[in-house]
C-alpha cells in the first residue's frame, strides 16, 4: 500500500498538499464478499483500487487511476457462472464551481463525465465500489451461450416471426420471381 494512503481510504482535500498523492486500496475477503452480494456477483475473487490524485490548476484536482477485479457472474442465458478480468482506468476531475443536481431533479448528461463537485473527503472504498458496478458486463454469457428464438401464440393461430412484420420482404421475394420468370 502506497506510504500516502490513509488506513480509512478516506481522502480529506484541506490535507492533500499539492505534491501528488499515491493510493491503492485492495480490500479484503469479507468486504468483497459484501460488495459482491451488493452488486449480485457471484464471487469478487480480487479486486484493487490504485492511482493518485494531484491538483491540478489552482482549485481543481484530478484522480487517475486503474481498477482491477476478476468478477463472477451469472450468464445471462444459462446462470452458468461467467468469470471475467476488468482492468479499467478510473479518472474523476474535482471542481469547487461544480455542483451537484437536486435529488430527483432531471438534467442532460454533460460532455465531461469525469467532472464532480469538490467534495470535503473522498472515499476511496466508495470510489472503487462505483467504478467496479460502472465497469462490469451488463449482459454476461458464457461461451456457446445462445438465446434461441421463442415464439408464442393463442392455440389454432400461428405465431409470427420477425420476417412477418417486415412488409417489403414479401415484395422483394415477388420481385424476385417476376423477374426471375421474365428471364425465362
């Protein structure tokens, strides 16, 4: 663990010099147990968290960092499980004329999505926790893993496929034949 990072992954901003400050947060067994049981993963076999965070101008600061985690999750098709490596670099931009939206309160996503408000402290474990639910498959499959095509229908009629609803598929077959017996 790097010497700068404090021991409650707490990063309190009126005490960060402006010399860049090293951290690596790798928890432990039980916390990525919890974590794991938070995000619906089936195991959270190692997970890390490490970068710095340095000013950067004359209120502003800038967090980088790389995320690392193998992940278990179930497959989206068969609930086999589906293990996955995430090695994804973390950056969060802190303003002070930044602010944050009203709870509930409805706005555009911005062109920067790396830029926050300047918070008092920072959590580093609640940092990693974000980053690793942002970075994980939405839709994880394991190999061969096929949806297959299900088709439903009330008895004596038949059901549709995606062709059906597609109108000028008919035409283009007709076409087809018609000009498939001026031809001839």
């Amino acid at each position: 663990m790097p010497q700068d990072t404090p021991p409650n992954g707490l990063l309190t901003f009126a005490r960060l010099g402006r010399q860049p400050t090293a951290f690596e947060i790798v928890p432990d067994a039980p916390a990525r147990r919890a974590l794991a049981e938070a995000l619906g993963l089936l195991d959270l076999r190692k997970l890390r968290l490490a970068g710095e965070i340095a000013a950067d101008g004359r209120q502003d600061w800038l967090l980088t960092a790389t995320l690392g985690a193998t992940v278990v999750q179930p497959c989206v098709v068969t609930l086999d499980p589906v293990t996955t490596r995430i090695d994804e670099p973390v950056t969060r931009r802190y303003a002070p004329d930044e602010t944050a939206p009203a709870p509930g309160e409805e706005v555009e996503m911005p062109e920067d999505d790396t830029l926050e408000p300047l918070p008092e402290v920072i959590d580093l474990h609640a940092l990693l926790a974000e980053a690793l639910a942002l970075a994980l498959p939405q839709f994880p499959r394991s190999d061969g893993a096929e949806l297959g095509t299900v088709r439903a229908a009330p008895e004596g009629v038949i059901p549709m496929a995606d062709e059906d609803t597609r109108p000028f598929a008919g035409l283009a077959a007709l076409r087809g034949k018609l000009e498939g017996g001026d031809k001839g």
